[in-house]
C-alpha cells in the first residue's frame, strides 16, 4: 500500500460491525491474523478508496500509512475499543516496539480514550478508563492491540487510595489488583513518553529480554488534585498473570451514575 497523507482521523458507519463473526455449531479454530485481516483488508482498503473505513470507527494515517493507528470497536463491553497499528506488530514481544524509528503507538492508544465517550453516551474522566496491552501467552491474536475500556471500579478505589505511594521509578504496590500484584511507577509526561514498552524494558530488571511475558496498563489518577498518569505492569507466570485488560470492566460500571 503506497505512502502518503490523508485527513488525520477518517470516521466509519455509525452501525459498526462486531470485529468477530459468529458462528454456530461448534467453536471455529480461533484465526489469530482476524483483527489485521479487517484493518489491512478492509479498513484500510476502504480508506485508499476516500470510502468510511468501514467497520473501522477511524483511523489515523496523518503520519503514513505504515505509522497510523486503526479505531475498532470489540466485540465485547459496551464501550471497549481497540487501538490497532496499520503496519503489521505482532504484540509486545515485537522487537520493534523498542525501535527509536517506531512510532509511540501506545501514546497515540492513550490519546485516543475518548473514543469510548460515544458509544457510552457520557464524556468519561481519565480516571475512570484504562488503556491496556496483553501479554504474548494471554491474548488470541497476533498483532498488536491496545483496549481501550472502563477502569474496574475497586481497582480504581485502590489506585486513588494508594496513589500517593507511587513515583517515578517502579516497586511492587503494596496491595493486590484484581489478585496480582502490580508492579507501579508515575509517569512524568501525560503523552507518555518516553514510550511505556521503553519504560518497562529499561526499569524492570529482565523485562527486556522477556517482553513477551509482559502486560501494561495506563490510566489516571488524581493525587491532591493533580492528575497523575501511572503505568502498572504484570509479568505471565504459569497460568496466571499477564492479562492487565483484568484491571478493565466491560460492563463498564463506573460509568453508571
């Protein structure tokens, strides 16, 4: 697909199709290429056409078309998004997501957590959403995805009361999200940056070498009225951990007044 520049933000259907088809019988294999299937065969096919990029909500190709970021509603939550390169990164184990030439795509995911307003009919705090990445043994595809939902309500009660404790370098928390325990830094800049796959690799000892076993999650808290971005990572052990998209809820009961 050539390069070039288009609108920043190109806006799909309102009705936005499920990003799995449904199948009856019994469970089809899982096609862990579905998600890049409809953002480069569809998403983007539509785009180069001046077409909705369709079933795409938008997406952002100022940049080129190899540094943008796709908009999908999932199929799951009320409000659940995900954020998804149009250039092909298999997940947090990519090499690339450390490259100096990468674009910050988890800044851009970050910056783009207002797309769950719409959807939710009420403008969210930053406070209330997270935006997370999976690790390689907990996530069923194989491209990079970042979900952008609701904060779980106790984890967000159990940031904002713990919040002051956490500074700019990591250290376990003291208390448990969701039955892990995290470990926290506060992040200096609210565009995050540098990239949080670039914080986790250079701050946690070993994490470099063993990305993939790794899960991230952002969000907000507000610290003697200042907001706060902190950065919580999970590494994979056996069967548990590495599914920071736990700290999420789909159903989305912070938003419920």
């Amino acid at each position: 697909m050539k390069n070039g520049k288009r609108a920043a933000w190109a806006f799909g259907a309102i009705a936005i199709v499920a990003a799995f088809p449904a199948f009856a019988g019994e469970p089809a294999p899982i096609d862990r290429n579905a998600l890049w299937n409809i953002v480069n065969l569809k998403c983007l096919r539509h785009l180069t056409k001046s077409e909705a990029p369709i079933p795409c909500d938008r997406v952002d190709v100022s940049a080129g078309w190899d540094r943008g970021l796709a908009l999908l509603k999932d199929r799951v939550g009320r409000g659940r998004m995900l954020a998804i390169p149009t250039s092909h990164v298999t997940g947090i184990e990519d090499p690339s997501v450390l490259s100096p030439d990468q674009p910050n795509f988890f800044a851009a995911a970050w910056a783009a957590r207002d797309s769950i307003n719409w959807r939710l009919r009420r403008k969210l705090p930053a406070e209330s959403v997270a935006v997370t990445v999976d690790s390689k043994p907990r996530r069923d595809q194989d491209v990079l995805n970042f979900a952008i939902d609701c904060l779980d309500k106790g984890v967000a009660a159990s940031l904002a009361a713990n919040a002051a404790s956490i500074d700019n370098r990591w250290s376990r928390m003291s208390v448990a999200l969701k039955g892990r325990t995290y470990w926290a830094r506060r992040l200096d800049s609210q565009a995050l940056s540098p990239s949080p796959f670039q914080l986790l690799a250079d701050g946690v000892e070993g994490a470099k070498n063993d990305m993939g076993s790794w899960s991230l999650a952002v969000t907000q808290v507000n610290v003697s009225g200042s907001p706060n971005v902190i950065l919580l990572a999970d590494h994979a052990e056996g069967s548990a951990g590495g599914h920071a998209s736990d700290l999420q809820d789909p159903a989305c009961a912070i938003a419920t007044p």
